[in-house]
C-alpha cells in the first residue's frame, strides 16, 4: 500500500474550490482505486492523504486529465505552496473497541 501526502499553505479556497475537491476526491475512488482520502486544514495549512493500492493507481491518477485541470486550478488561485509526498506503507496498526 501507498499514501501520498499533500501538504499546502492555502490562499483563500472558494466555492469552486469545494467543488472541485469534491469532484477530484469521487475522481479517485470511483476509477483510479483510491481506498481512503483523509483531508484536515487548520487556518491556512492544509494536509490531506489518500492511500492507494499501488503506483501505477497514483500515477493514473496523477496523469488524468482533470486532475490535471484542477492542479492548475490550485496553483493558480486556491495554493500559496505545496508539496507532495509518495510514501510507501511498510506497516500499519490498528485499534477497534
């Protein structure tokens, strides 16, 4: 398993940026098997990080053309900065009640 972690200075998202997360985040799941997407911002900081079940998944999905659209979209008006991290998952535990 790999995650990538997103980590971004945001500017000041609108409701087109809401739409567009909603969009790329559907995107992800439904075509390029995304199997979980976890965002959290606090003031202008942002983190979110998905987990896929391989490389050649995040790389589909880096190549798409509407996620390509909407980067550009980022870059442009909604990200001050931001860098990306693929990571690989060596191991992982849980807890459940």
């Amino acid at each position: 398993m790999y995650a990538v972690i997103f980590k971004a200075k945001t500017k000041s998202p609108d409701a087109q940026y809401s739409e567009t997360v909603k969009m790329m985040r559907e995107l992800a799941f439904s075509q390029y098997n995304c199997q979980d997407f976890i965002a959290v911002t606090e003031g202008d900081q942002e983190i979110a990080i998905s987990y896929w079940e391989s490389e050649t998944d995040i790389q589909n999905w880096h190549r798409d053309s509407r996620h390509a659209v909407a980067q550009q979209l980022g870059r442009e008006k909604w990200y001050e900065s931001y860098v990306v991290e693929v990571v690989k998952v060596e191991r992982c535990y849980s807890f459940t009640d």
